[in-house]
C-alpha cells in the first residue's frame, strides 16, 4: 500500500478511481432509499441507525475473519466508527432538523476543502494544484446541484452541527489513508467492518431504536410512482448505500491521496439529485444540471493533473522494492 504522500502507478490510480466512483454512486442512493421510510413513519435518526446496524451485522463474518486488527489497530477502529459513520450520519441529520437539507448538504461538502487544509497545513505535505482546483469546481458545483440560494435559514447551532459532519467527513479519508500505513497496514475490509460496528453501538445510545415504528418495514413505501415492499428500499440501503459504499470508499482512498479521493466523493452529491427526479419525482432544475456538470469536471481536474511532489532536494535513488499491493485487495 502507499502512503498518501507517495504518487501510485497509473495501474492503480485507474483502479482507485474507478472504486471510488462506485462508493459515490454507491452512497448517493442512500437518500432516495431512505426517504420513503421516513415518509412512512420511521425517524431519520432510526433510518440511520438501522443503515449502520443493518450493515454491521451483514458485515460480521468479516469482522470475525480479521478480528486480529481489534488486536493492532484499535485507535483506528474507534476513530473511524464514531467519526466516518456515526459522526456523519447523525451530525448531518441534527443539522437538517435546524437549516434546510440544501445548506446542511452544502456545509457537509465543503469537507474535500478542509481536507485540503488539513492535508497542507496540519500534515504539512504538498498538494497537487489539481486536487486544489477540482475542490473548488466540484464544491461551486454543488452550491448549484443543491441549490443553496433558496431559503437561506442560518441556525447557528444548525451550522455548527453541518460543519461537524464536513470534519467528520474529512475524518473518514483522513482515517481511511492511515490505515495504509506502518509495517503492517490495516486491512481496509477489516477496517470497514469494525467502523460500522462500532458505529452502529455509538448510534444505538443516541437514537433510542427500540422506540422506532418498526412496523413500517412490513408494509409498502412510495418508490418510482410505484408500491413497493419497505424491505426493498431497506435493504438497498443497508447492502448498497452502507456495505458496497463503504468497503470500495475505504479501498480507494489507498490507490488515491485522500484530497482526490475527496473531490471525486463530489459525484454522490450528483447521484442523489439524479436518482431523487427519476424516482421520487423531485424536479431537476437548469442550475443543477449545470451544477452536476462542474463536479463531474472537478473530479476530473483532481485526476489528470500530476500529484504534487514533496519539497526538497531529490532522494538518492534506493533499491527497488516489491510490489507492496497486496493481493488480498
């Protein structure tokens, strides 16, 4: 595996882009499933609980499987369950009970921007000018895609919790890229497995699921102007927008720099716009398919330009190393 600072083979920034497309496309569904449960009854804090322990409960036999990182990477396993799962998803949806769903979006992705700070100033590495260039596009983007000029309702507290889950958001790929550090790198599967768990016990003592309307999952939801079992819906969420989304996020932010993996996450924000006008029937203006455009383009900015290289004087040149790939990813 590389570390963030180092630039990886073209082979594997290809591979770390296509996984990191399928985790966008993968969590912007996330929404549109979860938006007829709630509809029908149920809480958003207890859709997202049952996203989280759904997830981790599918995800067990790998837990089980790699139960040796518990042993050698705890730091890592609780950071990531209460930062990049239960953080985001229960920051994001306090702020959405005090500002409107497009602001708290907005917020929550300014997170590829702080990343780039963090990156450049607390890690004190280069940034590529493309990585730079393409969080810009891509966030100007969505300021269109969720068009953040109507209603405009500043709640500071409401702001506050849209901007914890932007630094939780960072804490995802920031977390993600650690992983791959050190003589024995964390397995991303491993780490995937035990951040949802440890997420869905963090998100079991805010929500109170017991006193969820569970009922709702028996019956039939809304869904393409069509009656559809609730499971159905669920059951894309969980397996989908949490399981596929997380395992190829977290695998491609090891083939990419955390900043890149950041802007090209971007596109879920499209994905979700997308997927709400063709099955919930949710209009899709002008200014958000020219919003979608621009993330498009920023995501592709971040990739096409060369990474940035450390400053300094060149290192001597040193024997070559073995892939450090491994085959199990």
């Amino acid at each position: 595996m590389h570390s963030s600072s180092a630039a990886p083979r073209p082979e594997w920034r290809s591979l770390g882009l296509a996984l990191a497309l399928v985790s966008a496309f993968s969590f912007g569904g996330s929404g549109t499933a979860a938006k007829p449960l709630i509809e029908a009854g149920l809480s958003p804090l207890h859709v997202v609980w049952l996203r989280a322990t759904g997830a981790a409960l599918v995800l067990l036999p790998l837990a089980w499987k790699h139960r040796a990182i518990v042993r050698e990477r705890p730091g890592l396993l609780v950071g990531f369950g209460l930062l990049a799962v239960a953080g985001v998803q229960a920051c994001y949806f306090a702020a959405i009970s005090r500002i409107p769903v497009g602001v708290a979006l907005l917020i929550e992705y300014l997170g590829p921007l702080l990343l780039l700070g963090y990156v450049r100033f607390v890690q004190c590495k280069p940034v590529s000018r493309g990585a730079a260039i393409g969080a810009a596009v891509a966030v100007t983007g969505l300021v269109c895609v969720v068009e953040a000029w109507h209603g405009l309702r500043f709640d500071a507290l409401g702001v506050v919790f849209a901007l914890a889950a932007a630094c939780c958001q960072v804490g995802y790929f920031v977390l993600a890229d650690a992983g791959s550090r050190g003589d024995r790198p964390a397995d991303p599967l491993g780490v995937s497995a035990y951040g949802l768990l440890i997420g869905a016990v963090a998100l079991t003592a805010v929500t109170r699921p017991w006193e969820g309307r569970w009922s709702v999952l028996g019956g039939d939801v809304p869904l393409a102007r069509h009656q559809v079992p609730a499971l159905l819906p669920a059951a894309w969420m969980i397996l989908v927008a949490t399981v596929l989304a997380y395992l190829t996020g977290v695998v491609s932010v090891r083939h990419l720099s955390p900043p890149v993996a950041g802007v090209v996450a971007n596109v879920e924000a499209v994905v979700a716009t997308v997927l709400a006008w063709v099955l919930l029937g949710e209009r899709l203006g002008t200014a958000q398919l020219v919003g979608g455009l621009l993330v498009l383009l920023g995501a592709f900015t971040a990739q096409v330009t060369k990474p940035a290289e450390p400053a300094g004087p060149a290192p001597a040149p040193a024997a070559a190393e073995p892939d450090r790939h491994p085959a199990h990813r």
